[in-house]
C-alpha cells in the first residue's frame, strides 16, 4: 500500500516532514537536523529502512511499504523529565492506534507496545544536540515476519485482519505527540505517570523478569516513581527502582 504524503501534508500544512523512499534510520537523519536546528516538531518518515534503530543497539524489522518508521525532534523545555516523556510517547502511539484503528495495545514498560503479549511498536528516545529525538516503529500492515520474530513481533493488520493507511495513522501520531507533550510542558509528568498506569498491564502487579546485562530481578511491580521508573518488589521484600532493562512475564 503506497504512502500518500499529499495528504498527511494537507492535514498538517506547518509541519516540517522529511519524507525518504528508503534510508538506513530515521533516527540520525532526525538527530543531523536537530544539529543544524530545525523546529521543534519536525518529522522524518521512511518507507523503508535499511537499519533501523532499537533499544540496546537491537535492529528494528523496517520492511519497505509496510509499516510507520518515523522519528520527531522534540525542543520542549522538559529534558529533565526524560523517562516522562518516553512514557508520554508510548501513550501517544497508543492513542493513535485506537484512533487509526480500533485496536487497543497494552504498554510494556519503558516503551513497547503490545498486542496479545507481542509487540507491534516500540518507541527510542536519545538526546541529541539540545533536542529529543523521539523514534516510533509501529508494525502496521506486516503479513509475517522472520522466523527469528515471529513468536515476539505481531501487526495491526493480523491483529484486525486488514490493512490500514498508514498516513492517517502518522498524522494521529504527531497529533497525539503534541497533545502529551503540552502536558508535560502544563502540568508536569505526574498526569503522564498515572494514564500510563492506567493503560498499562506491567505497571502493577505483575510477575516480571527484568534482564539487566548479565544479571536478572525478578518480582513483582509495584508502580512507578515519581520520575517514571519502574517499582518491582523482590520477593525478599526489597522494593528496588528499575532504571533500564528487558521487562518480561515470569512464571
């Protein structure tokens, strides 16, 4: 399904879209406009890319016309609130799911999002030149995927048994972006904290494994901190903060 930029365009006629047939990452053409100083709110959209960007230096499946790869330069005066804003991204991107399509993901602390226990989206921020470069994949209309994936990575087109235009679903990305990012900006992260516990199954409650390097906690979460990391208390009692890490179910 091909991508009609004329309309994203039409619909957001001041923002600033960068938009690549195929590129390696969003993420350093966005953090090389961000040097240069583009505004605040600038967009880099690709159809496909060839090496794309997750967490922990992990590559992110970028098949070419299938799904949303886009990274966004945020100049808001909240760079202290930086896991804040990762979690105000994730409740971004899920919004803009239900909105372009009906379908509803659980949020995985820090920054996935998941249908059925596997993931569809996930979300990197780095602070680059003064900026915050937010990077959004979302799995929109992926039929399969490798075999090394196909038990982790799911769409919303097997989720929903259709396709889906992936325009709309940008504009209702950067749509929501602005919204949570105003709230930040108005209200602080505390409102953030408590939609993102809201939306998320992981926060509380739950029995996780947190992989960290070589080592592992497990436990059980019990909310966030008043920055945005994650709770787990041991099963000594300890109650430990979660500052990075692969969060996962455990038995």
């Amino acid at each position: 399904m091909g991508f009609d930029l004329g309309e994203v365009r039409r619909r957001m006629p001041s923002r600033a879209l960068h938009w690549h047939r195929r590129m390696d990452s969003t993420m350093t053409e966005a953090s090389r406009l961000a040097a240069e100083g583009c505004a605040s709110g600038t967009a880099v959209i690709a159809d496909e890319q060839t090496a794309g960007i997750g967490r922990h230096g992990h590559s992110w499946h970028s098949e070419a016309g299938l799904g949303l790869y886009v990274s966004v330069v945020l100049r808001q005066k909240f760079v202290d609130s930086f896991p804040g804003v990762t979690l105000a991204v994730g409740l971004a991107a899920r919004e803009a799911i239900v909105e372009a399509t009906g379908v509803v993901c659980d949020l995985r602390w820090p920054n996935d999002l998941l249908i059925g226990g596997r993931k569809c989206a996930g979300i990197l921020l780095n602070l680059e030149s003064k900026a915050i470069i937010a990077g959004i994949g979302i799995n929109v209309n992926h039929g399969g995927f490798p075999e090394q994936l196909r038990e982790l990575a799911t769409s919303l087109r097997i989720a929903a048994g259709r396709e889906f235009r992936r325009e709309h679903l940008l504009v209702e990305l950067l749509l929501a972006m602005e919204r949570y990012t105003k709230l930040i900006e108005e209200e602080g992260i505390k409102p953030v904290l408590r939609l993102f516990a809201q939306a998320s199954s992981y926060v509380s409650g739950m029995r996780v494994r947190v992989e960290q390097g070589e080592t592992a906690l497990e436990g059980v979460t019990a909310g966030l901190d008043e920055s945005g990391f994650l709770l787990l208390r041991q099963d000594n009692g300890k109650l430990v903060t979660v500052l990075a890490g692969g969060v996962r179910p455990a038995s």
